[in-house]
C-alpha cells in the first residue's frame, strides 16, 4: 500500500512503519483540505451572492430578492 508519506517516513529513518503516524498525517493534511475549503466557501458566500442579496435588502426595505 502506497501512502503519500513514505519518503519522509523514510527520512525519520523508522524501520517498521507505525500506523498511528501515518493515521496523524492524514487526519492533519485532512484537517487542512477542510479549512481551505470552509475558507473560501465563506469567502463566496460574503464577498459573492450573499452580500449583494443583503445589501439589496437593507436598501429596498427588507424586501426579500435575489439578483440573478
């Protein structure tokens, strides 16, 4: 089985590879993946529709629309 992290399991010069780091590794690089997508999904939901639809409604009085 072929991980992305064997070259630098290697460079930690480890001889049998541990489960528990290779499972570290993942949920971490997972971890990151999340955020950079959570980032700018936020980042188009404030700066893309949904602050125009907000700002559309404060200025027409609440009324609820959304520019296509």
């Amino acid at each position: 089985m072929f991980t992305p992290f064997q070259g630098l399991l290697k460079e930690l010069n480890l001889k049998k590879e541990p489960s528990w780091i290779i499972l570290y590794l993942h949920l971490v690089t997972l971890l990151l993946i999340w955020l950079v997508i959570r980032r700018f999904l936020t980042m188009y939901l404030q700066y893309g529709t949904g602050k125009r639809v907000f700002l559309y409604a404060a200025n027409q009085n609440l009324t609820p629309f959304i520019p296509t």
